[in-house]
C-alpha cells in the first residue's frame, strides 16, 4: 500500500447509514477479517478491552425492535411518528451484521476508564478502516438505548456496551468528509 492509499483509505472512511447498504451478505470469513483487525488496537496494559457481540439473523432483528421500543417508549405521544419507529427498526434489518461494541472494564483498575474506552474506539476505527477497504458501508450508532443493552445482548460484570457498528455492502467509495483546516485544532509549539 502506497502513502497515497493510506491517505485515500482514511480520508474517504465516511459514516454510511443502512438505508444504502446493499442486500448483499457478508461472510464469516469477512467479518473475522473485521474483528480481527480490531484487536490490533493499541490498549494500555494489555488488558484488550474490546467485547464484540456479532448480531445476525434473529439476534438482529431483536436489536432492531429494541431500538424501535426505547424510542417509542421515550418519545412523548404527542411527538411519537410512526415513520421513525419503522425507520430506527429497519437500520438493523437493512444491515447484514450489526457489531455491539463492548467495553470489559480491568476488573483490578489498573487503568483509567477512559483509556480502556479510548482503546475500545481505536479498535473501532481499524475495524471501520477494514471495512471501507472492502467495499463495506458501516456507521457507529450510540443511541441512549445502549444503556439498557443488557436486555438484549450477554454482558458480564463489569462490562458496558458503548454502542452498535452497522455493516453492509454499498455501492461506491465516497468522497472525504469535511474537516477544518489545521491551524483551527492544531498549534505547533517550539
Ligand atoms: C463514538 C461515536 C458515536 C457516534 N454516534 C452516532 C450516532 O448515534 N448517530 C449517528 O448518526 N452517528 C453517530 N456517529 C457518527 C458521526 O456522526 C460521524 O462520524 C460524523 O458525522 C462524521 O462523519 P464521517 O464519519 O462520515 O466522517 C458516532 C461516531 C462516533 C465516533
């Protein structure tokens, strides 16, 4: 891979929504690729913090009532829009996987919460990398509804679920997003 690929791969990771994906499967072998690479993550002693639930098929379609109900149960009957619910329901049903990325807190607190959760997003970002190299739309979803995400997916103590990585097939690559110029986030310091 040249230095230009490597700058074309990041910069054209885009966040892609499931009404894009394609009806298409993603095989075992892919979405090991996926996770595998994930785990390449750096995290701060070892403790590989990252949990990954893969949700397909029925496991799936249960995540998807479940984020269709956490909104209809949020939203106040007045504002509640029947399109939404459907829409929030199909994210998952449109998605050929759906990851639940999970965070293992050190059971001893070796280290800061927020370094295991860091490591947790730098395996995100390889996996969401991966996946833009294959072809493979994906976006990280981080409804309110993860807090009660026990009722749907395994946790153990001490475990939290910071989100969901919806994956499909879409047809083209995309264009880079939008980001400020440097000198709006970066200061050089002599
Ligand atoms: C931790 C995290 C949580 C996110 N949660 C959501 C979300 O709940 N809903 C959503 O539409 N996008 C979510 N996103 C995606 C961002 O909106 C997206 O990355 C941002 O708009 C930049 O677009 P890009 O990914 O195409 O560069 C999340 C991204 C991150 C890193």
């Amino acid at each position: 891979m040249t230095n230009k690929d490597l700058n074309d791969l990041i910069r054209s990771r885009r966040s892609i929504y499931p009404p894009e994906f394609l009806d298409k499967p993603i095989s075992k072998e892919t979405l090991e690729t996926i996770l595998t690479n994930g785990t390449y993550a750096p995290n701060y002693k070892k403790t590989e913090p990252w949990r990954f639930k893969v949700l397909q098929g029925a496991s799936k379609a249960k995540l998807g009532q479940f984020l269709a109900n956490a909104y209809k149960n949020s939203t106040p009957e007045k504002q509640f829009l029947e399109k939404k619910y459907h829409k929030i329901q199909e994210k998952a049903e449109k998605s050929s996987a759906v990851i639940a990325l999970c965070m293992q807190r050190d059971p001893q607190e070796r280290l800061e919460d927020w370094e295991e959760l860091a490591a947790v997003a730098m395996a995100v970002q390889n996996m969401w990398l991966t996946a833009t190299q294959l072809g493979i739309g994906t976006y990280w979803g981080s409804p309110k509804a993860i807090h009660k995400a026990h009722k749907i997916i395994p946790l153990a103590e001490g475990e939290r679920c910071l989100g969901f990585l919806f994956l499909g097939y879409v047809k083209d690559a995309r264009q880079p997003g939008i980001r400020l110029p440097l000198e709006e986030r970066v200061v050089w310091m002599d």
